[in-house]
C-alpha cells in the first residue's frame, strides 16, 4: 500500500474510533426544570433554596400575589367578577409573615431563581375574557411592586420596583386552565412565556406570536405504569384521592421518585428533550413528594451534562444566537 494510501486509512480508522466521542460532545445538556405554584410557606422557601445549594439547581417560583397581603391589606386584591379581598387560597396570616416571605424572595433572587407569576387569587380564569386577565396581572405587578410600602415594611430592595414591573416575564396558569384569552393577553402583557400545558411525555416547547408554551409532561408511574402528570398534587390525588394516608408516606416517595428518575433516564440516554417537574408548597402524604423531589435533584443535578435550570434561564440558554453581519446571506468578504 502506498504511503498516501496507509495515511488516508489511519485517518479513517481515526475519525470512525471518535466518531462516538465526536457524537457524545455534541449533544446538548439534558436540562431540567423544577418549579414550584404558590410559593406560600417560609418553611418550604428555606427548605427549598437549601436543596437548591446542596445541588447547584436553579428554580422558578411561580408566586400567588396574595401571600404579599395580609389581613389588613387583603382588599388591595379584587379577582374579575370577585368580591374585593376574596381568595381561593387565603391571604398571608400576618404582616410579619410577608416580612419573612418578602425576605425569602430576594434571597432567592440573589442566588439566581427565578420569580414568575401564578396570578393572584388562584381562580379558574377558563371563562375570563381577555380583560380580564389583563386586570389580573396588573393587579400582580402592582400587589409585587407595593408589598413592602402597602404593609408598612421597611427595607425595600432598591431594584425591587424594576423586578416587580420588568423582570417577571413567566406565566402558569391555576389549575393550568388556559384560553385563547390567556394566551392573548399574555402576549399583549410582554410575557416570555407561558408554563400551563400538558403534554404526553416530555415534549419541545412550542412558540407562537412570540410567546414560548411548556408543558409538564405525563410521566409513566406506579405498578401498571399509568401516565400521571409530573406534579406533587396530580400523584397525591393517584396514590390516595386527595386524602392524607401517611402510613404509606415511603411508599408514595419511591414510587414519585422512581417515576421522575424513569422519565429523567429515558431523555437523558435518549434526545434529551427537556424534563419538567411541578411542586407546591404544601407537604403531602406526610412530605413524600418533597422527599422524593429531595433524592431526585441530589440525584440528577449534579451528573455530568445535566443543567438544573429556571424557565427564565432555559430560554436564555438555548436563545437562537444573532448572526454576525459577514454570515447574512450574499454577504461578501470585506463588503
């Protein structure tokens, strides 16, 4: 064999031995979105930023504007079609603990979570009209913006106006009820994006007229493997019908987590199409979803290729870069 000829085979046999490696560096980051609606109870945004340490996870805090009232300042909040200071989910129970829930916000956004929005009083807004939701987030940005003033709490972070007016650009939906009015006035609103959908199984989220649409997907779980949707409050219904059972509290925990780390594995080792998971606040079955979240993130966030991600950095992250000037088409060398 010649010499040219024994290089081009060397080369060859090079190439085809890295084609794997080649194909392994350029597959994206397996990325992974936890949330939380609600974000009531101080407890669990301590407990949650702790998790978020220990892993290096970033979270998106979908918060409920009336946890920024108290009983004196409840009727700053008027729902379309609602009494003024009516609720779904109750107000904060004193002023102190807006204090310490206002608290535990700005420590979250100093460590780099994101804050979006759950709209205020937790209705159903299927039947709103556009206005409607138009009113709602107003009313969110203006609760946000004035928590500390309305309650008489000193200490007002200097950005806090701008993040409560500018800085909050994500939206789910209570009950993740949507309409074609939502969506419109979301996207009159400036919003970036919208977390309400569901879908079957991990899927790509989908844009249109400039908002970005997720899903959290149905995950296969529990013995027969029966899809459920990969939220705390959808396995509690599943595993006991909405009752408190706490005696199968470990149960309920291996079969949560045993099902996230299925749904996580699949993507991971397969496209890794993006991975959502949604929590609240509040403890279920004895805290077993919690827990099984807890041994998740420990799990995964920390593996090589995976990012723990906001919404907020997600769409930065994956953002289409601009092109350069030189790279547009017909664009000549020197032009």
């Amino acid at each position: 064999m010649s010499v040219p000829l024994r290089l081009c085979a060397a080369v060859s046999a090079l190439l085809a031995s890295a084609s794997p490696l080649l194909a392994d560096a350029a597959k994206r980051p397996q990325y992974v979105i936890i949330s939380f609606d609600g974000a009531h109870d101080v407890a669990q945004w301590k407990r949650s930023r702790d998790l978020a340490a220990r892993t290096g996870a970033k979270f998106t805090y979908f918060l409920s504007c009336v946890f920024l009232l108290s009983p004196e300042t409840r009727r700053n909040y008027q729902a379309p079609g609602k009494g003024a200071g009516k609720s779904n989910v109750g107000f904060a129970l004193s002023r102190n603990e807006v204090s310490a829930r206002l608290a535990e916000i700005s420590a979250a956004r100093r460590e780099g979570h994101e804050i979006a929005s759950h709209g205020c009083g937790h209705f159903d807004g299927a039947q709103w009209s556009k206005a409607d939701w138009l009113a709602e987030f107003s009313q969110f940005r203006k609760i946000v913006r004035d928590a500390y003033a309305a309650n008489g709490i000193a200490g007002e972070p200097k950005s806090w106006r701008r993040f409560a007016e500018k800085e909050i650009s994500g939206f789910r939906a209570p009950y993740l009820s949507t309409s074609k009015a939502l969506y419109a006035a979301l996207a009159e609103d400036k919003f970036s994006y919208d977390a309400s959908g569901i879908s079957r199984g991990p899927a790509e989220p989908a844009s249109d007229a400039g908002l970005t649409h997720f899903a959290l997907p149905q995950i296969a779980e529990g013995p027969k493997a029966r899809r459920v949707i990969a939220m705390d409050y959808n396995l509690f219904v599943r595993h006991s019908g909405g009752l408190e059972r706490p005696s199968e509290s470990k149960n309920f925990e291996d079969r949560a987590y045993d099902a996230f780390l299925a749904s996580f594995d699949q993507e991971y080792n397969g496209k890794r199409v993006p991975f959502q998971v949604g929590f609240h606040f509040t403890l279920m079955n004895g805290g077993a979803y919690w827990r099984a979240l807890e041994r998740f993130a420990e799990e995964v966030c920390v593996k090589p290729e995976v990012a723990c991600v906001s919404y907020r950095d997600y769409l930065k992250r994956t953002a289409p870069t601009p092109a350069s000037p030189d790279d547009r088409p017909g664009a000549a060398v020197g032009g």
